[in-house]
C-alpha cells in the first residue's frame, strides 16, 4: 500500500465523504487515492474556501472534514479557513503538499516552513515520512474530534505518495480527552452556587451538540431559568421560548444582552466558550460552566464541570428546584431585544425586514449560512432559529468568505433541507469563485446578496471616529449576471413582496438561485 492510499483508507474508515481542494501536480497521486477509496473530491476555486467547507462538514459530522491543497502558495492559502476551524472548534485534516525530505535542504523553490504555518492554528502539524503512515493518520484523525476539537495538519512529499509504507513503531493514537463521559471539577461547589443562585442565566455556546438539546430543555423546563445563547449555540433551544433573552456577544443590541447578564447573579454555561466573545462582558462573572472542554484563560475563571455536556446536565435536573425571575424583570428583558425595521430612506431596503421576510419564507427546518459584515450582526441577533444545525456562521475568527462555501457544505449533508447563504456584496466578491461548482454540483442553495456598496461596518466605523470615508466603498457588479454567466437562475428584488416571491420560486426549484437585494445601509448605523 502506498502512503497516499494509507491515508484515504484511514480517512474512509474514519467516515470521510467528501474532501475539497485544489490540486497541484504534487497532490495528484492522493487525489487519485480519494477517489478509488470512495471518498468525493470536489475542485474548489480557492482553498480557503476548500478549508470553510471542510470546518462545516466537521461540525455537522462530528467526524474530521477534509481539504487538500498542493505545497506553498496553495498551502498558504489554506490558512484562513484553517484558523477559522482552529478558533470555531471544528474538528479538520488538512492535507498538504511538501517538498521532498531529500532535497529539502537545497531546494528553495516554494519552499516554506509548513510546520510553523500552521502550527500555532492547529492542535498538531505533522509531517509524514512514509513510516507508519497509515497508523499516524489515524491518530491524527483522532486528535481532530478529542478534547476541544480543532484541525490537524499532515503534509506529505509526492515522491512519498507514491511509494509503499513502511513499518515501524508510531504512538498509539490520541484517546478521547475531555470527552469522556465522567465530569471532572468540584461538583459540590458547582452544585451549591447553582442552588444558592436567585436569578441564574443559562448561557448556550458552541461546545452544545445536538445530542445535548433535550437534557438542556429539560434543566429549562425544570429550573424555569431564562436563557441566551451564543450564535455558535443557536438552535440547541428554539428561539421560541418564552424565557429567551437574546443572543450575545458582537452581534446588534450586545449592550441590551449585557444589561441581562448584569440582572444575573450566576451564569450557567453550557457549552459556552469565551473564544465567540467579542467583548470582555463574560469576564469576572460568577460564573459555572458545563463544557467538553477547559475554556479558563487569562482573567476569565469560571468553576467548570469538563465532560459529557448532556450527560452532566442531565445528573443536575433532578437536583435543581425552580428558580424562576420575577415576571416583571422577564418580561422586561424579554421587551429590551425587540426591534422594528427603521429604513432611512436611503435608496433601499430595510435589512431587518428583508431578513424578516425571509424568515417568514423558509420553512422553520431551513439551514442558513451567514457571511461577515453588517448583516451578519443582525442575522445573529434577530434570525428565530429552533433546531440544531440549521444555523451556521464564522464568530470565532469572523471571517469573510464563509457564508457561501458553508452553506455548499451543509447542502452536501442535508440533500432534502432548503439551504440559504446570506451575504453582503464584499463577501460575495469574495466568494464568486464558488458558483461554477455550485452550478455543477446544482446544489438547491438560495444566496442572498445584501447590496449596499461599501463594507458598511468597517464604513461605521470611521464615520464613529470622526474619520472620512474613505477606502470602504466600491461599486458592486450585477450579481445577477455573474451568476447567469455561471449557469444559476438569479433574479433582482426590490421591494419586500418579491423577495418573498423569488424567495419562494428558489425553493421550489431545488436548483441554485442568487437574490440580489439592494439594502440602505444607513439602517445598520441605528443598531450596530
């Protein structure tokens, strides 16, 4: 068995569907191995964007998603969506290209020092020699989904690739860590903060599966604390749930959000993380925090319950009393985070009542996609999202150019689920490279372009530092016509009724759509 075919047997074995790249002569021989092990490629038209995909993948999976580029410059362009995976906790093999061992020293042609690239953005970069190949992955497979997931890194030679493994003695593979179903920490502490407590404040983050929704509708329903959630955490409680107080932190109305946290003597996280945080708000709280992983950094020192989250849940609702807020303060909280579209006359649509009325199109099952940028800040906030998986968005690194390749990724994994990527017009120049693949593939994706001409939060940004605009505007192209020219139906809205129409004609295509949706940006500056 060559090392090329140890690793996309490793990978099958592992599970892996799908992997996403750009190829270069010097991965070829692995591309090959994918696929006579099963495993789809698909040609991708940047690797950033192959590395987006492959973080989705392993949030929905649970097992590592795959991208796959050449050595140097397609290496280096994996980067970005590495780092993402890296501060998403999304469990990733990225598979690279290398410059052969033997000639290493003197061939300095596209030669970059690979380890140290990625080694402070994943959990391990590894550079295989052709020992024990098969073993090695495995381990690296492992450490991807252990403890606090994140990518790993593996880089092999092509003159490697091709060549038959040889035996040795490897480590064993990384075991499970944190994810291990005993809870570790001072249970007792956390029990008496917990029931000492008069007005706890459930706080739902990324480390919340699925798997975890039903033991933590039942603390809910048992101790009758309200709750807020992180965006990484929505949909693991409907936002249809009467003691539901918002989404923190960097999205729209964060202050509001705040002023609830400050009502709060104890916060209670489940899964919470502080790496979706773009303020300092959760610092210093009384706070205990259910999570698969230690999340304790710098000033931050919550009393953390580390294991299985549903399962640690699950002990405590037996052992909880109702500790209810008083009505008047709920419903008042409750009240702080409604907010009406206020269009400014600016030469297009609300954002929020476009957002709205997209809601009220796609069926509650619905997967969306968020890109960066102002509507993003909204989105967050203000997109009523009930179930697990069907929200998907970059907090940690906040990166542009997320939005389309996630919502190929989920639409992959969800053949049967409508799914739409939401994305401002400097995202999209960003991710146009994406919609000859998204036409070959004819995958049912509705993408929504909110218009506005500028890169509207950095634009509010100057403007709130007394500073000229300047460097922030451009004048978008016609959408519609770069996705005609790709082969996808589009389609111009201007006014809240067609959205809704073209909205409703894209999903009873089953066949990709691109919305273009002219937006006044002057909205954004009453609530960013």
């Amino acid at each position: 068995m060559t090392n090329a075919e140890a690793i996309a047997r490793v990978l099958a074995d592992a599970g892996v569907e799908h992997a996403f790249g750009l190829p270069g002569g010097e991965v070829v021989a692995l591309i090959d191995a994918l696929r006579r092990a099963g495993i789809q490629f698909h040609l991708v038209g940047h690797e950033a964007s192959a590395a987006f995909m492959a973080d989705v993948t392993g949030q929905i999976t649970g097992r590592p998603g795959v991208c796959v580029a050449t050595l140097g410059p397609g290496a280096a362009n994996l980067v970005t969506g590495i780092a993402g995976a890296y501060l998403e906790r999304s469990p990733v093999v990225a598979l690279t290209a290398t410059i052969s061992a033997e000639v290493y020293p003197s061939f300095t042609h596209q030669r970059l020092p690979l380890d140290r690239l990625f080694g402070p953005i994943t959990k391990q970069s590894l550079v295989l020699d052709g020992t024990d190949t098969g073993a090695k992955v495995a381990a690296a497979c492992d450490l991807a989904r252990s403890g606090r997931p994140g990518p790993v890194h593996v880089a092999l030679s092509s003159d490697l690739a091709v060549r038959e493994v040889r035996a040795g003695t490897s480590a064993a593979p990384v075991a499970g860590g944190a994810n291990a179903t005993g809870a570790t920490g001072d249970r007792d502490a956390a029990l008496r903060m917990l029931r000492e407590a008069q007005r706890p404040l459930l706080h739902v983050g990324v480390g919340a599966r699925p798997e975890d929704a039903v033991a933590v509708r039942r603390l809910l329903d048992a101790t009758q604390w309200p709750w807020i959630t992180t965006p990484k955490g929505k949909g693991v409680v409907p936002e249809t749930h009467p003691r539901f107080l918002g989404v923190a932190s960097g999205m729209v109305i964060d202050q509001v959000v705040e002023e609830t946290l400050d009502a709060s003597d104890l916060v209670v996280g489940v899964g919470f993380d502080p790496v979706e945080c773009a303020g300092s708000a959760f610092i210093k709280r009384p706070t205990v925090n259910i999570t698969r992983w230690p999340t304790a950094e710098g000033d931050y020192r919550p009393l953390e319950m580390v294991g299985d989250v549903g399962a640690i849940v699950s002990d405590l609702v037996p052992r909880m009393k109702p500790r209810p807020w008083p009505e008047d303060l709920l419903r008042a909280r409750r009240q702080a985070i409604v907010r009406e579209p206020r269009p400014r006359g600016g030469g297009g649509l609300s954002p929020l009542a476009v957002l709205r009325a997209l809601r009220e199109t796609l069926p509650e099952e619905a997967v969306v996609a968020c890109d960066v940028g102002s509507h993003k800040l909204l989105l967050g906030q203000f997109w009523v999202t009930t179930a697990p998986h069907t929200f998907f968005m970059s907090n940690g690194l906040s990166s542009m150019g997320y939005g389309l390749p996630a919502a190929m990724a989920a639409a992959l994994h969800f053949p049967n689920r409508p799914i739409a990527a939401l994305v401002g017009d400097g995202g999209m120049l960003m991710m146009a490279h994406n919609l000859p693949l998204l036409a070959s593939l004819r995958l049912p994706i509705l993408t929504v372009v909110f218009t506005d001409d500028s890169l509207s939060l950095i634009r509010f940004a100057q403007t709130r530092r007394g500073l000229p605009v300047y460097g922030t505007g451009f004048e978008a192209p016609d959408f519609t016509e770069v996705a005609s020219a790709c082969g996808i139906d589009a389609a111009r809205a201007t006014s809240l009724d067609e959205v809704k129409v073209h909205a409703g004609r894209a999903l009873g295509s089953r066949a990709p759509f691109l919305l273009d949706v002219r937006v006044d940006l002057n909205e954004y500056d009453d609530v960013l």
